[in-house]
C-alpha cells in the first residue's frame, strides 16, 4: 500500500509541475510591466512594439531597448495608455500617450527630455501632467526640466504651454 502511495504522490507532483505555469499565468500577466489590459483588449509592448488585442497601432510605434505600457485613464470612449520607452544611458527613456478605442489605437510622437522619472499628475478624463527634472548624465550635455500636458477632450500635447505636434511620420520610433 505505501507503495501505491508513492505512485499516487509522483503522480500528483507531475500533475501540478506540468500545470503550474497555467495556475500562475494570469497573475504574471497582471504583473507585467510590459502590457496593461484597456477595456477593448490587452495592450502588449512585449515586443519592443505596441499591439491591442494582437494588431500593430495605428501608425506602428515601436521601442528602443523595451517598452512598458500602463493604463493611466479613461473617458466614456477611450482608454488612454502611458508607454515608457526604455533607451540607454544617453537617454534613459522617453513617453507616448496612446489613445485606445473599440476601433482604433492611435499613439502619439515619443516625447520627454530623457529623465525616465517624471513627476505625474492625472486629472481622469481631463489631462495627463508629466514633469521632467533637468536631465544631466554624466559625459553629456543633458537637457533643461521641462512639463508636458496632455489635453485630453482636444488631444493636443504642450510642452511649456506650448502646442507640439504629436504626429508620427510612417511610424513612431
């Protein structure tokens, strides 16, 4: 009987080893840095390249060495993403603000001044806040402290108060 036993007891251990990535699998994916679940499907930068619910945006915005995706706000028809794009020491990370509907996914021109953490401030529904600190790394210039404000309800983007094209051209890199 104790023999019987040792059968049943490998067998359940190479039971729940084969299934233990799945029991994990939806846990991880909350976790992941790298994607943000929207109301119109998941949003996966995995791949060093934006897709909602498997397809390209519209244009292809792509990231340098990784790219972090975070659900930031919604309206009654959008959901609005913040990506990092992760770069190298020269310029440790720039940001898109991408605009997710149930028909489109439309990411707007890197921005920022390299600082890979800037001060945040989120009106839902109304705007996105993103302060820079002056970025000085060492062995270069660096750039000045600048803000940046995302108007939600008109979709334009000011840098200082001042309207900047968020345009990409053919694709966002």
């Amino acid at each position: 009987m104790g023999h019987i036993m040792k059968i049943s007891g490998f067998a359940l251990s190479s039971f729940l080893f084969a299934i233990a990535p799945f029991l994990s699998g939806g846990a991880a994916l909350a976790d992941d840095i790298h994607m943000a679940q929207t109301r119109f499907g998941l949003a996966d930068g995995s791949d060093n390249v934006l897709k909602v619910n498997g397809h390209l945006t519209t244009p292809e915005i792509d990231g340098n060495s990784g790219m972090f995706v975070e659900k930031i706000t919604q309206t009654a028809d959008a959901d609005y993403l913040l990506l990092t794009d992760v770069g190298g020491t020269a310029c440790p990370a720039l940001f898109s603000i991408v605009k997710v509907t149930g028909t489109s996914a439309t990411p707007m021109a890197w921005f920022g001044n390299c600082d890979d953490e800037p001060q945040r401030a989120i009106v839902p529904g109304k705007s996105v806040t993103l302060t820079f600190p002056a970025f000085r790394p060492l062995r270069f210039k660096g750039t000045p402290a600048v803000t940046y404000v995302y108007d939600i309800p008109t979709g334009v983007l000011k840098r200082d108060g001042k309207a900047v094209p968020t345009a990409c051209k053919g694709k966002c890199e």
